[in-house]
C-alpha cells in the first residue's frame, strides 16, 4: 500500500494536478460550447491548432526548461512529423477507413519519424552549447525547409514515387500526389479531432512530469546547472542531454502530426525560422520549466491574434506591445518580492491552522 502511494504521490503531485486539472476543465468548457453552439466557426478552427502548439511549446520548454539547451529547430521537427503523417494517412486511407485509429497511428508514426532525426541531430549538435548550438539547430530547420520544398511524393496502382523534379512524377490517372514540392500537402483528409489533441497535451504532460521526477530528469537537471559537478560525479551529460533532446523532438513530431492533419492544404513555409521563434516566445513568457505557465501563455498569445482582428492593421502593434508589457511585469523585482512574501505569508497560516 505505501509503495502505490508513493506512486500515486510522484505521478500527482500539486503541479502535475493543477496542470491536468486545467486542460481538463477547459476542454470540458470548450466541448459544452461546441454542442450548445455558442462558439463562433473562427474558434472552432483554433482549437486544434492550439493543442499542437501547447504541445511544441511543452516539448521546447523540455528541451529549454528542464535541459539547458536552446534549440531553434523545433518548426524543423514539427514538419517531419506533419508531411511523415500526411503521406502515411494518405497511403493507409484505403486500408484503415477507421479515422480515429489511422490519426493515431500517423501521429505515432510522425513521432518516430521527427525523434530518428532529433537523434541524429543531436550526435553533432549536443556537443555545442549556448548560441552555437542554437545556430546549428536553425540550420537544421532551414536545411528541413528547403528539403521538402523540393520533394514529390506519390502513389498509384504502380507502387510509390519519389522525386526532387515535378515532371518526373508519372502517375496515372488514379494517382494521388502526397507532396508537391512548394505547394507541400494537398488534398488531405481532414481527420484531426480537438478531443484527440487534448489527449496528445496530456500525454505530453505525463511523460514531462515523470521525466522531471525520474533519475534521468534530476540527472539532466544537474548537468543544466553545473556541467562539471555532474561529470565529476559520473553523469553522462551526453547520454542524458540526448534523452531529453529526442524525447522532446518526438513530442514536436507528434504536435507536427496532428497539426498536418488539421488541413487540407499544408505548404512548406508554414514551418518556417518564425514558427520556431513562435513557440519560443511562448515558452518564454510561459517561463522556462514552467509547464502551467507554458499552457496558459500557448492558449493565450495563440488566440490573442484572433481576438485582436477586429483592429486590422493596428492588431500586431497591439499584440507586440502586449508581449512587452508581460515581459515587463514578470520581470519586475518589486512584483516577484510580492508574490515570494505572499507564498511565505499563506504557507505560515497552513502551518499554523494544522499547528492548532
């Protein structure tokens, strides 16, 4: 009995219970919404999106928060996974008409896919760190662009085709183009659910919350911290550097795939340098291994855009200023004195009613 609590305990701690509770609530919210019909159509639309960047924004946070290492190759990853599950839904569409298990078995697929290349990327790129590392993995996510504006990917009664050329591609009649160099994804089914990508932010949240309460997560911890202490005491920084390098480029894949599938056109450019600083400005503001603070800032600067559209022109003004007031204010030593001495008042008046 102790055993499971302690368990029970590590699994559902006071962060990992507010953070479940709070993706929980607000898709209960946003399903009683949906069937009443009170949200407008522009809504509806963000919603899986908004899951899969909560998801790359968690995984980054992974990869920035818990490890140390700033990496801007994240769109990169987000791609494999997007076009890995685009043609892989595309070639099971006839085999697996169950959309529900075809979606995950894409997203899955995607996930393998984006953490194989998270892992060869990293041989090289884990032994940089700082602004070095940082530049490799931009690289990394231009070089993913430029691939993938340059393929063709197709089937038909033949077999497979692949090409770096258009015309190259014969496919008859009853043929259907996967990926179209620069116009990327067209005509995919739409299979992507708002349920399933709430599932997918859970999952993230399990797997980053035992991660950070494992030996493996104290171990990457130490090595963030003080590189030297931790090799001094045996830690393999690479190994576990690596670890948490893979794990989180597997997440983006899997956000990436779900994302794919939300549309039906999906071109290359989409996952450009500027959606990799996106989702650092989301961790960012969220701050760095704070996986709440990551869920609220998503969700918030996602929709924010949208909700500021009625401004036209002025509305990206307004969206930046907004950016720079939040940096201000969780930046301000005053408010974070305030809120350290609020945290010690209220923990003194726990202690004290549980005294009496």
């Amino acid at each position: 009995m102790e055993k499971n609590k302690n368990i029970f305990k590590k699994l559902f701690n006071k962060k990992s219970t507010i953070a479940y509770s709070l993706v929980i609530v607000v898709y209960l919210i946003c399903e009683i919404l949906l069937k009443t019909g009170n949200i407008s159509s522009l809504f509806k639309n963000l919603l899986v999106p908004c899951t899969c960047y909560i998801v790359a924004a968690l995984a980054l946070n992974l990869c920035v928060g818990l490890s140390g290492e700033l990496s801007l190759g994240h769109a990169g990853f987000m791609s494999i996974g997007a076009y890995s599950a685009i043609c892989l839904s595309g070639l099971l569409a006839n085999t697996i008409t169950n959309t529900i298990i075809r979606l995950i078995i894409a997203i899955l697929f995607g996930a393998l896919m984006a953490a194989f290349f998270g892992f060869l990327i990293g041989i090289p790129v884990l032994k940089l760190e700082g602004d070095y590392l940082a530049i490799v993995t931009l690289a990394f996510c231009q070089i993913i662009a430029s691939i993938l504006n340059n393929v063709y990917f197709g089937f038909d009664e033949n077999g497979l085709q692949f090409s770096f050329i258009e015309n190259k591609l014969n496919l008859s009649k009853n043929g259907k183009v996967l990926m179209g160099g620069p116009i990327g994804a067209s005509g995919t089914e739409r299979i992507a659910t708002f349920t399933v990508g709430v599932i997918l932010i859970l999952i993230t949240l399990f797997i980053i919350f035992n991660l950070m309460d494992s030996k493996n997560g104290r171990a990457i911890m130490a090595a963030r911290d003080n590189r030297i202490a931790a090799l001094s005491v045996g830690i393999n920084v690479t190994k576990i550097k690596m670890l948490a390098f893979v794990i989180s480029a597997a997440l983006a894949g899997g956000a990436g795939a779900l994302f794919g599938l939300n549309f039906s056109t999906l071109a290359p450019a989409k996952f450009s340098f500027n959606q990799s600083i996106l989702i650092l400005v989301y961790v960012v503001l969220g701050g760095l291994g704070n996986i709440v603070g990551t869920l609220i800032s998503t969700s918030a600067l996602y929709i924010l855009p949208e909700l500021l559209r009625s401004f036209e022109s002025y509305r990206m003004i307004i969206y930046s200023l907004v950016l720079i007031a939040i940096m201000l204010i969780t930046n301000n030593k005053l408010i974070k004195e305030k809120l350290a001495q609020f945290k010690e008042n209220r923990n003194k008046k726990k202690e004290e009613s549980i005294n009496e």
